[in-house]
DNA sequence: TAGATTGTTAATCGATTAACAATC
DNA sequence: TAGATTGTTAATCGATTAACAATC
C-alpha cells in the first residue's frame, strides 16, 4: 500500500458536521477580535444553540486539544479549522453564467474567506462578454477551452439556465474541473468521481414554506 | 381540544424528505412537457439517484395514491406537490439588504415559481434607495416600520452585512415577520417562535472543499 | 395470468444525545 | 481539593434501505 492509498483511509467527516463547522470557525472569529483566549465548548453550544458534546465532537475533526475546565485555545482552534476546511488556502474556480445569482457570487467578496477565489467568469451573452463584476472579468463561453489548458482549475461554479446546465457541465469536466457547485435546478448526470454540490434555493424556500405553514395550524 | 389543536398534530415531514420534494417537482414538470401521463417511483430515482422506495415514501406524504405497475397520475403529483409545498400560494415577503446577493435574489424570476413574491426591499444606503431591481422597488430603511403596518407580510428575507443582521432580524420580527430566510453568517438570537431557515453559502463552500481535498489524496 | 410497482412494516445504518471516567 | 469541562463509549433517535404482501 502506498503513501497515497493510506492517507484516502483517513477518518471521513459526516456531512453535517462539515456543515456547522464554518458556523464555528465565523463566531470563534467574533470572539478572538474580543480577546477571548480560551473557550468551552458549552459557551459556543450556548451561542450556536447546539449541545455540548457535540460540539467537543465536532471539533475533534481538527486534532486540537482542549484542556478541562478552560476549554481550547481560540487563535488554535481558528487555525485548525481553517486548515481543515481548506479556507486558507486559494482553490480558484470558474464561474460560468454571469447572470443574476452569477454576478452576485463574483461580487460577494465573503468568497475569498471561503478560501474559494473565482478566477475568471464566462457566459454566451454578448452584452456580458468583456464587462466585470468584482474584479473579475466575464469571458466568452469559448474561451473556456482555450483558457482552462493553460490554468489548472479544479471547481466550477454554475449558475446558468437550467437548460444548458448539463452540457455547461459536461464542458467543465471535458476542461478538467473536478467539483461542480451547481446553483441550478437541473439532475446532472456525470461520471462518478465527478463531486456535484448542489445549492438549491428551492429546497430552502420549501423547508421555510412548510413550517411557516404548519404553525398557522 | 379546538379546531386548530388538532391541526398541529398532523404528520411532519422530515427536512431531508422536503427538500428532496423540490426536485421531484422540477422533474416531474419536465416530465410533463414532454407528455409523459403516468411515472413511477423507479424512474423518478433513477433519474434523481436516489433509492425508489424512498421516493415512493417521499410522495406518500402528498397524499397521492399510485396505481402499481404503471406509477402516478404526472398531472394530479405535480399539483398535490405544489400544493403541499406552498408553491401555488402567492407568499409576500419583505428583502432587506438590497447588496449583491439581495439584489440576485430580487432580479431572480424563478422565485416567482416558489410562491415566494418579495414585494418590497429596504436598504440604508441612499445611493441605492429609489432605484429598482427586477421590478422591486428598494425603499428607505425606515419605512419598514410604516409599510409593515398596512401590509401583513410574514416573510423577511435577510441580506444584510453579518453585523447588522441581529438588529434588522428583530426589527422583522416586530413589524410581525414569522420566519426569516437568513443569507449572513450572524448567529440569530430570536424568540422561539420565530422560524429562522439560515442558508449559509460558506457551509456548502466547506463541504465542497473538504470532499475535493479528500478525494486527492 | 404474470410481473412490475405500490405501500407498508421491519431491519439497518448513521447521527445525535446521554453517561461517565479522566483531568486540569 | 472541588468542580467544570474534555473526550470517549454506550444508548437513543430518526432516516434510509430492505423485505414482502397487495394489486393493477
């Protein structure tokens, strides 16, 4: 068994820890700007409205440490996490569809804490095409081939009609983008190893919906 | 035990079942174009890969009966899920924070198709007050109060910076908002009967992340 | 009729929560 | 020392998956 093969055995971390820990790391950050040092798990359950020991079990994912009856050490714990989530690094990506939600991401400057840099936009609309929003300039859909040789982009972002969002997708792989965070309605279908995540607002406006309507009752 | 007791105890739906439902919907409609009458659970999963009797279970909850072997009526699914979703009903709800993602959110047509309507949107800033965005006019922060008054929105949409977002959260929920739809990273300290559904891009960045890195090593 | 699919009930799986010993 | 908190192991809870009878 080689290197490579020993460290894909790594402990996996289910989905909704993932999830809150950027929650974590965003309120350890309010509070190391406060000077707090050191900080229980109970204090951030409290303040996040999570309990406890899961908390000190999410955390565990990061290999820090705390001590009893003080807690972990913040600049530590922020440190690990961003490590961890891969935010302090820069994973370009490419943003194709500079519509509505597209410019919005391209300007949403909270992208470059994610650790998540979009690096060029492209689109077919000629209106588009050589314009920028926040800096990053929009590109002709064709240039996708040309451009995507000479950089080595592992993340596409896409945020196109639904009705081009297959073959935009299909185009992303063939460029040799290896996760596609899909804003749009469509069931991409793609090779396995292709990683797909899907934000769909839908879905969220169906939760808000459902339980707004069920405490009318 | 009244009327609206009763109610109260009707069947919940899990979160994961509904927000699978969206996408059934999505599906279905297309299905429908196409003049497909009939489908059933197995051909919805395939196309959604997910498992056949989960989607069988999922459905169940809208009441519809399918006929075995040749699956449900695409029609009669497509508006008991709509129904039950909300997504017929027209529900108003207020944007504040007319920036980037508020402004994405306006111009997006497609919320239209979620029953959610924003018929107004509220900012601070005075370049941006008068103007309009996808036929929404952005009004004075300060006639939340007055507006709210006359009109009985139940919905706020918040696309404030991180930290304003606790003080317009409770200035919603005093102008009689029942559920917030948050889009900051700000930790909402509300009274329990308030519904917060919190759609935190850098949850999705981090999942994202994590599953690339994982699958390089 | 034969066989695919529904719909329900049971088994499995995984995440959350509880319990508790270790320790600072 | 006393007691709060960590960190681990066990119990609970809920969702997914499997099994299977009913039925068109």
């Amino acid at each position: 068994m080689n290197e490579s093969r020993k460290y894909k055995t790594k402990k996996q971390v289910s989905e909704p820890t993932l999830k809150r820990l950027p929650g974590y790391l965003y309120f350890l950050e309010q509070q190391k700007e406060e000077g707090v040092l050191n900080i229980s798990a109970p204090t951030i359950g409290k303040k996040l409205s999570c309990d406890p020991t899961q908390v000190v079990k999410d955390l565990s994912v990061t290999g820090i440490k705390g001590k009893p009856r003080v807690g972990y050490n913040t600049y530590e714990l922020i440190h690990a996490l961003e490590e961890f989530l891969g935010f302090n690094r820069i994973n370009e990506a490419f943003l194709v569809g500079a519509g509505n939600l597209g410019s919005a991401l391209m300007a949403y400057q909270e992208h470059q804490e994610l650790g998540l840099k979009i690096i060029a936009a492209f689109d077919t609309d000629e209106v588009k095409i050589g314009k920028s929003v926040g800096g990053i300039h929009i590109l002709d859909y064709n240039k996708l081939f040309t451009l995507s040789g000479r950089l080595n982009v592992k993340i596409g972002i896409l945020t196109t009609p639904n009705n081009v969002a297959q073959d935009v997708a299909e185009d992303m792989v063939n460029c040799g983008v290896r996760a596609i965070w899909n804003f749009t309605s469509a069931n991409l279908d793609l090779p396995e190893d292709v990683i797909v995540q899907t934000t769909s607002m839908s879905s969220y406006a169906a939760v808000l919906l459902r339980r707004l309507n069920d405490s009318d009752k």
